[in-house]
C-alpha cells in the first residue's frame, strides 16, 4: 500500500503488520528522537503555548483521581508528547480506520474510545493484538500479516 493511501484515505484495510511497521512503532521513535533533540535544545523548559492550558487540564483531572504531577521534566514530557500527539491526530485517525475496518467494524466504533480509561484501551486491544477478518468484508479484501 502506497504511503499517501496509508496515511491519507479511510477507505480499505490495513493488518496488524502493516499497523505497528508503519505507524505505531516509526510514530514512536521519531516522536522519541525529536524529543531527544528539543530536550538538549532546551526548548521543553519554557511553556508550549499551544498546549499549555490542555496539560493544565490532564493535570487537574489526574490530580481527581490521587496522581500529583509536580516535576517539571514530567510536566514538559506531558506538553511535548500532547503537541505531538495533536499535530498526528487526524492520520491517526486514518490509520485507527483502517485498522477498525479490517477487523469489520465501521469508523463510528471508534466512540468507543470516549468510554473513560476502558475505551482506549479498548481501541488498542482491538487495533493492535486482535487479527482482522479473513475473508473480504464491506471494506475490502484482507491484508495478510507476513509474520
């Protein structure tokens, strides 16, 4: 599968092979390197504008539930990952899409990652452990996982 029809369409399937090669696993390090690089660039000591009121609230909300967040490198890993996190959050979705069709549900199963603390991990069960369907569905033919 092209990169554009990747990381651009909601329309086919993509396995689990395909889901943590090219998206999770490259997702998580270059967001790593890039945080390497900003920490020793000092640039997550000051205030991340575009998220600074957004961590301000997953703050308040861990501090509801007994988690105190007071160091500030945790603090600034919290900003930098969430800027991250946001840039990349509508070709996640994509993907998230994709993934969601090859185990047969439609792109509105993903409301069920709303649900507090049990939807993602919902979502990541089902993207990312179970196998999607074999035979062809409303979405497409398989992708078989080469592993």
């Amino acid at each position: 599968m092209h990169s554009t029809q990747l990381y651009m369409s909601i329309h086919g399937r993509i396995n689990r092979e395909t889901y943590w090669k090219r998206w999770v696993v490259p997702f998580l390090v270059i967001g790593s390197i890039i945080n390497v690089i900003a920490y020793a660039l000092g640039w997550l000591d000051g205030e991340i504008w575009l998220v600074d009121s957004y961590v301000e609230d997953i703050l308040m909300l861990l501090s509801f539930v007994g988690f105190e967040i007071s160091d500030p490198d945790m603090v600034a890993q919290i900003k930098f990952w969430s800027l991250l996190s946001s840039l990349s959050s509508g070709t996640w979705g994509v993907v998230l899409i994709k993934r969601l069709h090859d185990r047969g549900h439609s792109a509105w199963f993903l409301l069920v990652g709303l649900i507090p603390l049990i939807g993602p991990l919902w979502i990541t069960i089902e993207c990312g452990l179970l196998p999607g369907v074999d035979e062809e569905n409303d979405y497409g033919l398989p992708m078989y996982d080469m592993v």
